[in-house]
C-alpha cells in the first residue's frame, strides 16, 4: 500500500512551503499532490512555481500529481484549472466535474469531492479516464468494501487516512468573515491560522475548524488503527493531509505500520500529542465523525480531555445520545 501526501489545504507563507517540499524529497511517500486547492486569492505559490515544485520532487522519485481547484467560480479560476490540466508533465486529479469535462479522454484521479458513492458514478468516471479514485470523507468501510467488490478493471483506490477533513466549501470566506473583512479583500488573514481557525461551541467544545472558503472538521482524523483492514479491503493508496508541524514522524508512523515495524497503537500514541487537535475517526465506523473508536485492546495514553464530543468508544456498535451533532 503506497502513501501519498495531499494538496495543502492551508496559506502558508512561500518560504514555509517550499521549505516544506524541500523537505518532502526524503520521506518515504510515493505520490505527493500539489496545487491550489481551496481559493484562488492565494498567490503565494503560482503555478508556474507549483510546477517547478513538482518537478523536483519528481527528480526525487515521487509520483506527482496536480490538484484542481475545488469550487470554480470565475473565468480566471476556470483559466487556472485548465493550465492545470493541461501541464503537460505530471498527472491531474480532477476535483471537479468541470475538470472531468476538459480532460477529455486523458487518465486523471477521481478527487475525493467529486462524491463517489455508488457503482455507476465510478462506471462513469472510469469511462471518462480515472485511473484511481479517492473515497469521499463521510464514506466509512461498509460503503468502500460494496464499491471495491464491484469497481472497474483496473481503477485504483485512494482512502483519506489522515488529517484535518475537508468537508465543505462555500463562496464566502469564513476566515475573512471571522476578522469583519469582504472576502475580495480578506488581507490573506487565514494565513493567521496554519493549521486551521478553530470553531466552538458555546459549551467550549471543539466543533469546525474554518480555513477560508473551507469547512473542516475540528478533530484530525485517523486510520492508523485500520491500515490492516484497509489493506484487506484492497485499498491501493493511503492519503495524509499537510500539517505545519510534525508532519515527518506522522508519514513515518504511518510507514512503520504498513511495514510491520511497529505496532498501530505505539504510533497512535506517539502521534496524539503531535496533532493540532484530537483524533477521531467515526465516520469510518458508519458513527458521528467527532468520535474517535478504539478496540478494547487498544490502551494508548489519552492527552487530551474527553468531552461529550470527543468521545472514545469501544468498536462494538453503541445507541447514539440524544443531542450529539453528527
């Protein structure tokens, strides 16, 4: 099973995330994707430079591959997402239908908001060229192993395993909102916020994380315990979302494990202190995607305080409470 690391779904500062490439050519990854994924207004990095970023780490023995834009809205982002496409030297995954449509019949990766829930939408998309498909965010096992029974000769299959999951995106901008700036002249605020802006509820519980025009959930969400189960599943490609810190020893864990060098609770253990928040991993289970669920056996140290929502649970199906959000 390959790792691959996502696109950035944050505004870091150029020397920051070039430095942070620079330091990508030494782990053990296979696949990195690149490019702006979440708002247009972020100029720190162009195309042009997302390009050269891309070749040296393709000189490096990485696969890579160029992220569309998410949600378009302008001719200058459509623009963009063709250039995109039409790079011309390292592959595309399409995040959205648009995408799909101008790539004709070129192989590309089915990104994970192009919501792939049933058999014929992935027949439709393997039509079209996708080679690999990533599982929508909300999809837990029962709905992957259905879609992996059935999915077309030679489609390849990519799971979220980890990070800050990306959930929505609007045409305001939350971030910008947040300080009472318009979005059109936001003064690129969300930089503020590496790791994403961090929403509560009036309880002080941990319930959104906003980055810009994105919705993300306010938990990092986690596979470590299931890379055995995802490898039976035939999951081919495991994919880790960018963080500004600590991000070597989370695709080093997640190596380990696949490699049979340590032990998924060790590496959990290890990591939970290094997250930007607490570890869920619900939605996998078919449960609210704030929990994060455990097996009996499993007895990592817990460093963060448990609330109603962030609760931990054994495997075993539970009644959901009443007034828990999903």
């Amino acid at each position: 099973m390959k790792i691959a690391l996502g696109p950035l779904q944050y505004y870091w500062p150029r020397v920051a995330t070039l430095q942070f490439y620079e330091a990508v050519r030494e782990w053990p990854v296979d696949i990195v994707y690149l490019g702006e994924t979440v708002c247009s207004r972020r100029h720190e990095l162009r195309l042009p430079e997302w390009l050269e970023v891309a070749d040296m780490l393709s000189d490096a023995g990485k696969q890579v591959v160029m992220s569309t834009q998410v949600l378009l809205e302008s001719g200058v982002e459509l623009g963009t997402m063709r250039k995109v496409v039409d790079n011309g030297r390292h592959a595309v995954e399409a995040n959205d239908m648009g995408a799909v449509r101008y790539l004709g019949d070129r192989p590309f990766v089915a990104g994970p908001y192009l919501n792939v829930y049933s058999k014929p939408t992935l027949d439709v998309l393997a039509q079209a060229g996708a080679t690999r498909w990533v599982m929508p965010l909300e999809m837990g096992r029962e709905g992957l192993a259905e879609l992996q029974r059935d999915r077309p000769a030679g489609m390849q299959t990519e799971v979220f395993a980890y990070g800050r999951m990306p959930l929505a995106f609007s045409a305001r901008c939350f971030t910008a909102r947040n300080r009472n700036l318009p979005k059109d002249n936001c003064q690129y605020v969300c930089m503020d916020h590496p790791d994403g802006l961090l929403m509560q509820t009036r309880e002080a519980q941990d319930f959104l994380a906003i980055n810009g025009i994105q919705t993300q959930s306010a938990n990092v969400y986690t596979l470590i315990h299931e890379l055995h189960e995802l490898r039976n599943l035939g999951v081919d490609v495991i994919r880790l979302s960018p963080q500004s810190q600590h991000m070597e020893e989370v695709v080093q864990g997640f190596r380990a494990v696949l490699d049979g060098a340590d032990l998924p609770a060790a590496v959990h253990a290890r990591l939970e202190p290094r997250m930007p928040a607490a570890p869920c991993n619900g939605y996998w289970y078919g449960r609210p995607g704030l929990e994060m669920i455990v097996s009996a056996s499993v007895s990592a140290p817990q460093p963060h305080s448990p609330s109603p929502l962030r609760n931990r649970v054994s495997a075993e199906p539970q009644p959901q409470p009443e007034g828990v959000l999903p």
